[in-house]
C-alpha cells in the first residue's frame, strides 16, 4: 500500500484481547510472509482509504458520479468469474461424513497441499485481519467469523456483506472469555485464509474443514471463492454447525408478504443460484395488489439461518448484510427495487459500460455499451457484454423494501418455506407437499437447470436437493435426517410448497409471466398457510385450481394457467424413478422415511 493510506499495522493490544486469534494471526503471518499486517476496524474511514489505495493501483474504476454517485467497477481476472465446484472440497476425517455430494480430501493432506500454496504468497502485500459478524451483531442466532485476506477488493466487499471489524472483534472477544470461563475453547470463530495467489486456475483450491470450523482459500478473488463468510462460512461450515447445534442453514431468501390488514408472512424460499431469488425478495406487487394495500418486505436475498422458537415456530435471520447480486436480466421491469438499490455505493464487478461511464449489463436496457466486461471495445463476437456471472455488491440498508424487523435479533417467524427450480417442463407452478416428511422430499428431490453461476455447462437439468449441492458442507443423507428431526412434539413448522416460474411452451417462451406477478402464488401460499385457501388433491400434493388463485388484471389466460397446474402422471413417474436412482448415487444414509414416500 502507498501514500495514500494511513492502514496501520498490527495493534498489540488489540491482539492481546484476544489470544487465540493473534496467535493465528502470528501463525499465519509465518507462513505467507506479508509486508505488513492491517486489523480492519470496519470504519467508514478504512474503506475510504482502501478504495483509493484501489483506485490508485486501477484495480477499482470509479463509475459515473452524476448517475451513480460512489459506486465502482472491478474486473476480475477472466479465469476468476464463478465459484468453481470441482476445486471445492470438504475435508472431515471420514470421508463419509463429507458425503458423496462433496468432493472430499483427508485433512492433513489437504491442509499440506494448500499450505505449501499458502508458503510466502503475501510477500510484498498487506495482510488484512477482517473480524466479522454473520448476522446482526446482537443476535443469539449470529455466528461469527475472521478471514484474513491479502485482497482489499475482498475488504471491501466483507465491509458491505458482513458486520466487519471493532463490532465483531468485541463479540469474538467476549464469545472467547464466555467459552474459556465455562472451560471450552477459546477460538469459537470461523477461521478463513485467504489468499489471491497468483489467481492461476490451476493453483486454486477451496477448502473447508468443519470440524475445525476452517476454511482455506487459494487462488481465486471472485465472490463465493473469496469472500469467506458468504457461500464458505454461511452455507458449508455453518450447515455442518447447524446440524451439531439443531438449527438450519440454508441457501434462502427470506421475504415478508404484508396483507392489506397489515398481518405478515414470512417466506423462506430456496432456489438455485440465478434463478431470481433476488427478483423474489425484492418483488414489487401488480398494479390490483397495490392498490388493495399490500407489500413485500426484504429480509435477505440469498441465505436463511433458522432455529425453532420457545413457540415452536422456525425464526429465521439473514446472516449477510449485503447483496451480491447477479447483475444481468435486472432491469427496471424485471427488479425496480435492486436498480434503486445499486443506484449508489455500489461495487459492481464485471459489468460492461456505456460510453458516460455507466455501469451496463445485458437485459438492462437497449442502450449499446462502449466496453466489455474486460474493458475490451464492445464487439458482439466477443459474446456478453458483462460477463453473465457479473455481480453488484450493495448494503442491504438501501434496498428500499428492506424490511424493519430484518435486524430484529430474535429474526424473523416463518409462515412457509418454498423450493423452487428452473424446469421448463413437467413441474407445476406451485404445488404444496402432504406434510413436513413429505416436504422434506419435494426438497430433497429439487432440480434446476444449470446457470452461469458455477463454473461448468449451463442449461442441463441437475438434482440439487434444498439448492444446497454446492453449499451442503456433509453428507446429503445426514442432511435430509436432519431436517427430519425438526418434525418433533410441539413443533409448529412451515408449510412446504414447491413453485416453478420457468415452464416454457412449445416455441421456447416462459408461459407464466414471473417477477411480480408471481405474487398471486405467494398469496395463495399465505393463504394456504391460514387455512383460508382451497386446493386440489394431486399425487405430488396439493395444487390451486383456477378459483384458488387471485387473476384479477392477470395477463395469463386460463388454459395457460390449467395447463401449469396439470399433472403429467407419467412424467411424474420418469421424475419418481430418476429421483430414486439419485438417491441411490447417494449411498445408504438416505433416511428411509424418505424411500418409502
Ligand atoms: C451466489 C450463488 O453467489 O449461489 O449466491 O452462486
Ligand atoms: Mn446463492
């Protein structure tokens, strides 16, 4: 760092607050050689000086500040644009407790194998301490987390998606002297490192040990690779946690449906990566429900910690703090909300720009960009203009619809929980399961078509039980057991559905409108939930008839809306028969509840 920054280095008192994470601080530090050492504060100030140490060094380009006042663009290195599963790997003692949806290594040779990658790659950077908080920073359902970083992009970032720096360190602090005074360990916090290397595909690996709630990083700077307590910490070491400690951690959005009387609902719902859960947490009403009074709030875009209540309920947080949004297909018709919200204080990476300096993305508009996500002149040879994978990182607190209990430390109680997938064919609109075993399967037995999110082919139809295959950090078997055990005595659990906005008709165009019309699912869902609904016995569970659902000033015809909720018996039978071969693959820790449903 230069000039420009007055980071200072390691503070020893600060350090000594807290033995455990100084000494791995110290550790680490001996390994990866960094010229120096910055504990992040999490300051307005910091940030200011990090992204001009970025700008000066043009790893951050500043955006039009008539149209977008604060906000950047960063590219990432073109090898470096997706979570890359197949470097990802779960490493537990047994190999089984991994499970075979995860790629596995045994510890200690992950641990060396990384390591020796790790050995002198800060030499002439600065190492960041980066003390954060998943979750707001007074819940009891919060966990926390420190990722040491050689990225100040990643600083950043985890300044805007997390509760970052003295907040945090005070609540690890004090965590750390609860644990000792009770004669547990100390280091209850999350440990990730993480380093850019030499961002070499083939020097890149993401590993995580649960038991030792560890995550390596190396050699990649983009999103879910990098910015440990999002899909590393969130998902795959908090689910393994969750598990130990009864409560969920799930890949979810969570969003309120206010009624015209002013009562609201509260909806998980899971769905692959790409496939809108930001549209869906930050959905507008048509027109007709605006006008009857109601509203949809914002609680979190993309992951759910839940835990049943003293009343039995499931009360849900989000952990994150921030989005960190696929940018293309968001457009004023497709998510007002999320324009309005990136319209400020905004990092956007990968985007193309216009020729004012604009941040630009396909579907945003029809204006033609002037360069590409690479900064190379716009040519439609070239393919996207961004980069389909592109992102926006923003603090939840802009969202306009961000919802006023969505910091409440007790979360928020959740009415229904959702699946969802990208089926262009068999699924029905909506359809909700028999009971919670029978939830659990709807869940378990979820597929989508691939997007550009992962790195890999997209468009193909993969089973992704919960949307968790990439995020689940131990076997799916244990997992679906798990969530089993919530169905106990005095439990007062959600209601499970299954919804698919993605059926096409025959010349490839989606049948069901989406974005905010799929409102009138979510109030038959509310409905459903309040016993105020009616519904239609089907094999694969419940479903609305025309009746059930409200239309009025739908634009979908009658026979579109049959036809979405028609069930294909014997395509049902093909999924049933390719939903037991699947669960086969996954060995004999599938719960047998589960088998004979
Ligand atoms: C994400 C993802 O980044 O699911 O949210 O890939
Ligand atoms: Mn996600």
């Amino acid at each position: 760092m230069n000039a420009v920054t007055p980071l200072h280095d390691t503070d020893p008192t600060r350090g000594s607050r807290l033995e455990a994470l100084n000494r791995w601080v110290k550790e680490v530090a001996a390994l990866t050689r960094p010229e120096r050492i910055h504990w992040c504060d999490g300051s307005q100030a910091e940030y200011d000086c990090l992204l001009a140490a970025m700008q000066a060094e043009g790893t951050l380009l500043p955006l039009n500040p008539d149209t977008h006042p604060n906000c950047w663009l960063h590219r990432s290195d073109p090898d470096d644009v997706a979570r890359v599963e197949h470097l990802t790997f779960v490493c537990t003692r047994e190999r089984d407790d991994a499970g075979p949806n995860n790629h596995w290594m045994a510890p200690a040779e992950a641990h060396a194998k990384i390591d020796a990658l790790f050995e002198g790659c800060m030499r002439g950077r600065t190492l960041y301490v980066v003390p954060y908080c998943m979750g707001p920073i007074d819940s009891p359902l919060a966990r926390c987390g420190v990722e040491i970083t050689d990225s100040p992009y990643v600083v950043a970032n985890m300044r805007i998606m997390t509760r970052m720096g003295e907040s945090a360190l005070a609540r690890i602090e004090r965590e750390g002297a609860e644990g000792a005074a009770r004669g547990e360990r100390a280091d209850t916090f999350v440990k990730g490192l993480h380093s850019l290397g030499e961002l070499d595909p083939e020097r890149r690996f993401i590993m995580h040990f649960p038991e030792e709630l560890t995550i390596k990083s190396y050699g990649s700077g983009y999103g879910g690779n990098a910015l440990l307590g999002k899909k590393c910490h969130a998902l795959r070491i908090a689910s393994w946690q969750a598990r130990q400690e009864g409560w969920l951690a799930e890949h979810m959005l969570i969003v309120g449906i206010e009624n015209p009387q002013g009562e609201t609902h509260y909806i998980a719902a899971a769905f692959p990566s790409a496939c809108g859960k930001t549209n869906l947490a930050m959905l507008i009403p048509p027109e007709s429900y605006r006008e009857a009074g109601w509203k949809v709030w914002t609680v979190g875009d993309d992951i759910c910690w839940m835990r049943p209540g003293a009343d039995g309920r499931l009360w849900a947080i989000n952990p994150e703090a921030g989005f960190f949004g696929v940018a293309p297909g968001t457009s004023a018709r497709s998510n007002p909300n999320a324009l309005a919200t990136i319209a400020h204080d905004t990092i956007f990476t990968n985007v193309a720009v216009t020729d004012d300096n604009q941040p630009w993305w396909e579907g945003l508009d029809d204006r033609v960009p002037t360069l590409d996500w690479q900064g190379r002149p716009y040519d439609p040879a070239n393919g996207p203009a961004a980069h389909p994978n592109s992102r926006f990182t923003v603090s939840a607190r802009q969202c306009p619809t961000y919802s006023p209990h969505a910091e409440d430390p007790q979360g928020v109680p959740i009415s229904a929980i959702v699946f969802g997938g990208r089926r262009a064919s068999l699924v029905p609109l909506v359809f909700e399961a028999r009971d919670w075993t029978h939830g659990v399967l709807v869940g378990a037995a979820m597929a989508s078509e691939t997007t550009a999110a992962a790195a890999g082919k997209t468009g193909v139809v993969r089973r992704d039980p919960m949307a968790m295959k990439p995020f689940c950090g131990y076997h799916y078997g244990d997992y679906f057991s798990h969530w089993l055990s919530f169905d106990e005595p005095g439990a007062k659990l959600p209601k499970i559905f299954h919804v698919n906005w993605f059926r096409k008709d025959a010349d490839g165009g989606f049948i069901w409108p989406g974005f905010g019309e799929n409102l009138r699912v979510l109030e038959w869902i509310v409905r459903r939930v309040e016993g105020r609904a009616g519904a239609v016995d089907t094999p694969i569970g419940k479903v609305p008839s025309i009746r059930d659902l409200n239309l009025g000033g739908a634009s979908v015809s009658a026979a579109a809306i049959e036809a979405l909720v028609a069930i294909d018996s014997d395509g049902w039978q093909r999924e049933l028969d390719e939903i037991g071969t699947f669960f086969d693959g996954l060995g004999d820790r599938i719960p047998p509840a589960l088998r004979t449903r």
